[in-house]
C-alpha cells in the first residue's frame, strides 16, 4: 500500500492539537481513532518504524497494521499539544503529548514522529509518561 493511496480531502477540523498543523501527524490521530488501521499505516515510509510501549519496533506497514489491528481496538488517542523541529537531511520531528484511553485505564502519553521530506512518517516512538507503580498497576 503506497501511501499516496491515503489522500483525504481534508483534515476534520474537530482535531486540534496546539502547536501542530502538519496534516499527516493529524491524520494519523484521526485514522487510529476512528479504527482505520490500514489508513494509519499509510501515513508510514514503506521501512517506516512504529515503537509502541512494552514492544520492540514494528517494521513497514504490514507490521504496524498486523500491530494495530492486534492491540489498539479499543485505544482513543487525545493528543493535547505539540512542538517540530527541523533535523538534519530536511527531516522534521514533532513531540505530542497527551492522553491514551481504553476501556479500563487512562495514561498520559508522549508520541514522537519524524518524518521525510514526503512527509511519510519514518520513525515513531509512543511513551508512556507514567510512574512505575502506574505502570505495574497497567499489567494487571
């Protein structure tokens, strides 16, 4: 799946994420919540890396959505606010915290993408910003 088959017309305006715009980082929240797994992937190069917590990375786009569809059903994302930097070799990388909610816990969260010049995502790590007895409490 080339990401160019994931074209929307536009980004719902009801995600807002203060300090970020760019339509890709947008898309990706939009796409996880609403289930659209495949959608989600495609914002991914095709070597495009997805570090969830407790997990070593997923590699390409078969793997993250083999990853999704396996562990983030019932996951809302609420991403609050963000900063981008310029790195080098013209890549950007944006920092959004927020919220992630399932059915039985919530737990503040720190995702980070860098993305290419296509402005495919390269590389994300999600982080869980919790305390260790939070997180003992989470693998209960």
């Amino acid at each position: 799946m080339a990401a160019a088959e994931f074209t929307p017309t536009t980004v719902d305006e009801t995600l807002q994420i203060e300090g970020i715009t760019e339509p890709t980082i947008l898309r990706y929240f939009l796409s996880l919540n609403t289930g659209k797994f495949e959608e989600t992937a495609a914002l991914f190069a095709e070597d495009g890396v997805m570090h969830p917590p407790f997990e070593s990375g997923f590699v390409g786009r078969d793997a993250i959505i083999g990853y999704l569809q396996q562990e983030a059903q019932d996951v809302k994302a609420y991403p609050r606010e963000g900063v981008s930097e310029t790195l080098d070799e013209e890549q950007i990388q944006f920092q959004v915290t927020g919220k992630a909610q399932t059915s039985w816990c919530g737990v503040n969260v720190l995702w980070t993408f860098i993305l290419n010049q296509q402005k495919e995502i390269l590389y994300t790590r999600i982080k869980l910003l919790a305390s260790p007895q939070e997180l003992l409490n989470l693998r209960r």
